[in-house]
C-alpha cells in the first residue's frame, strides 16, 4: 500500500502524539499540528515528521494553517481533528467566540472546510475527536457563546456535542464527493487536556483515581482504527463510535434540521462561504 499522508491536530501530546506514533510505525507520513512550538517539534523530531504550530484560539492561524498544508500537501488521505479540551471560565477568544466553542468546534470546523478540495480530491478520511461529554451539552443556535448561562462542564459538553453534528453533516454534504467522516470518544485518558481548566474534571488527573484512567495508548486506539481501516466496509461513515463499535450519542444529534442549522450558523461563525465542492 502507498504510503499516506495523516495530518493530526493536537498531536504534541495525549492521544493525538500516541496516534501519530502508531501510525509512523505503520509507515504512514505523518503531520503533527499543535499548539506549542517546542512540544510539537519534539514529537515531530522523534517520527522524522513534518509539523506546523497553530494555536486554534485565533481563527487567523488556522486559515494560515490551512493555507500552509494547501501550499505543502497535493494529497491529505486523513484529518485527524484531534486538538480540544475543557477551558476555565467564560473567556471570549481574539475572534469574538466562547473559547470552548471556539477551540474544539469552530476552529477545526474551519480547518476543515478551508482544505475541502485537497480533502474531496484525495477521497480522505475525516475524524474528529469527540467526548462522551456530549450527552450533556446542550446546542442553543441562539446562544452559541454562551452569553446567557455558562459552566465549564457543560461548556465542553456542548462543544463535543457538535463535534459529532459536524461530523455527521460533513458526510451528508460531501460523501459523494468521496469524504468518509467518524467521530469517536477515546475514553477517560490520563492526559493533561483539563489542567487549564476549572473543571472537576481536572482533579481526576492529580489524584489516587488517576491509576484507572487510560493511558494515551488506549485512548488513541480508535482512532488508529478509522485512520487504517475501510469506511464502508469496517465502519459506518457519519457515525459516533466509542471502542472501536457505534455509540449513541445526545438526542440533538440526531435532528437533522438542527444539524443542517448548525452547519449554516458554524459557517457565519467563522465568516466562510460554503466550499465549492458541495454536493
């Protein structure tokens, strides 16, 4: 099989770093994005990889990040939206968004739209890191920021919860021009994605219960698995998996003119147009 090439966000650390030594080990060619220069390069250095540095709580680097893969990459086989986590407090990013929202959603949903004819022309596999979380996020087309009642769990939430609405309507638009999309929740991982954060959450990481948690390795195993295996085939396109088999994810996500909505309204968030490919 020819060698691909797999682009992961959040790949400087956790699950999205274990991933993209698994599938180095495969040979695959692997992309590691992340936030900090010095971790990213640091597990770029050790796969012999490629890397870019993008933090996605300015929607200017992600367009710059995009802009950099186009320029780089004739071909991305797989996008993994890996980046994310749980924030603190209701904070309000340089682009006008509720961090959260911003980070784990609006910023990879961009990403991704920005590269959909790299992503179209190369057939690729899109999968995005969602959460369990999502069964209680709660979407409110009015109040995507957060402005009215914010928590920081319920924040997370949220987001998760439309990590897996884009999902699924990324496949209904773009499925016939050869995109296959999963969202996935990896299991609760010994990482450090909740330390910025004033999430319960967090207190999972420093304490005895830490020992119960997944290692980075497990965690990222499914994802491994829909990057290597045949959408169609091995796993149903669109879907919310967990383990390796589908998974029932929050009520909203399974109305579809809330999803087709959210679509349009992610769009105006991040001041895009729809891509020319749409089916």
């Amino acid at each position: 099989m020819a060698q691909r090439t797999i682009v992961i966000t959040g790949a400087s650390d956790g699950i999205g770093a274990a991933a993209a030594r698994k599938l180095a080990e495969a040979g695959e060619r692997i992309v590691v994005v992340g936030r900090s220069g010095e971790k990213t390069a640091a597990v770029a250095a050790e796969l012999g990889a490629d890397y870019f540095v993008s933090d996605f709580a300015n929607l200017a680097q992600v367009r710059q990040l995009a802009a950099a893969l186009r320029d780089k990459y004739d071909r991305i086989d797989v996008l993994a939206n890996n980046a994310g986590g749980i924030m603190g407090s209701h904070e309000l990013t340089v682009d006008g968004h509720e961090k959260t929202f911003q980070v784990n959603h609006l910023a990879p949903f961009l990403l991704t739209t920005e590269l959909m004819d790299v992503l179209t022309a190369s057939r690729a596999t899109v999968i995005n890191t969602a959460s369990a979380a999502n069964g209680f996020g709660r979407l409110d087309l009015n109040d995507l920021n957060s402005a009215r009642s914010h928590s920081t769990n319920r924040a997370y939430g949220t987001a998760k919860l439309a990590n897996i609405l884009f999902t699924s309507e990324l496949q209904n638009r773009y499925g016939a021009a050869g995109i296959n999309t999963a969202a996935f929740h990896p299991g609760v991982v010994a990482t450090n994605f909740a330390a910025e954060s004033t999430s319960w959450f967090r207190h999972a990481y420093k304490t005895v219960l830490n020992r119960f948690l997944l290692t980075s390795e497990q965690g990222a195993d499914t994802l491994v698995w829909l990057a290597t295996s045949t959408p169609g085939q091995d796993w149903v396109p669109g879907a919310y998996y967990a383990k390796r088999a589908m998974a029932k994810a929050n009520k909203q996500a399974y109305d579809a003119e809330l999803v087709r909505e959210f679509w349009n309204r992610s769009l105006e968030l991040v001041g895009a147009g729809e891509p020319a490919t749409e089916r």
